[in-house]
C-alpha cells in the first residue's frame, strides 16, 4: 500500500514506515508530534488504484514528527557581464522529519 501526498508545494510518494523530509510545518511541535496529511493524490490499496481530482476523499496519511532540522546549503550567485556587478547568497530550508505510520483511504 502506498500514497502520494501533497505537502509544502511538493509531492512525494510515502508507504508505512518511510522516513521524509518535507517543509517545516507550523502546528507540529515536539509537545502535539503527530502529523495528518490530508491532500492525498493517490492511492494504491494492493492493485486497486484511486486517483483524486485533485485529492482523494476521506484519505489521510498519518504521520510521527522525529526531528527539526536543515537542509543542504544552496549557493546563488548573480553575475553580469563586463558590468562588475556579483552577488552571493546563500539559503538552508527548514525541514521537518516525518515517520509515516499509516494510510487511510
């Protein structure tokens, strides 16, 4: 059994017991640590196939929050030609670890 859920503008594909990365989320504290996903694109029960328009309805994915932390430091560098004109910055998204513990649909 597997889903695809929708979180923080991306998608990914999640079974029991993986462990992902998605953006920080607000409501998810060490304190409340559950996490419920509920725009469930697809799901797969065993072969038989559900696909939302553009969620299924009454899905969720139940999930465990592990840990915060950050992700790997993207540089961005700006540059014009014959200009002198450079710029270097750089970012670290935060990341919320999940554990997915289950898959209703």
């Amino acid at each position: 059994m597997y889903a695809v859920i929708e979180t923080g503008g991306k998608q990914y594909r999640v079974q029991p017991g993986d462990i992902i990365d998605v953006e920080l989320l607000p409501n998810v504290t060490e304190d409340e640590p559950k996490v419920v996903f509920d725009r469930v694109l697809l799901v797969d029960n065993d072969g038989e196939v559900q696909v939302g328009n553009p969620v299924v309805e009454g899905a969720q994915v139940h999930g465990e929050r592990l840990a915060e932390r950050r992700g790997p430091k993207i540089l961005i560098f700006k540059m014009k030609r014959r200009k002198g004109y450079r710029r270097k910055n750089g970012h670290r998204q935060d990341l919320l670890q999940v554990r997915i513990k289950d898959i209703q649909s």
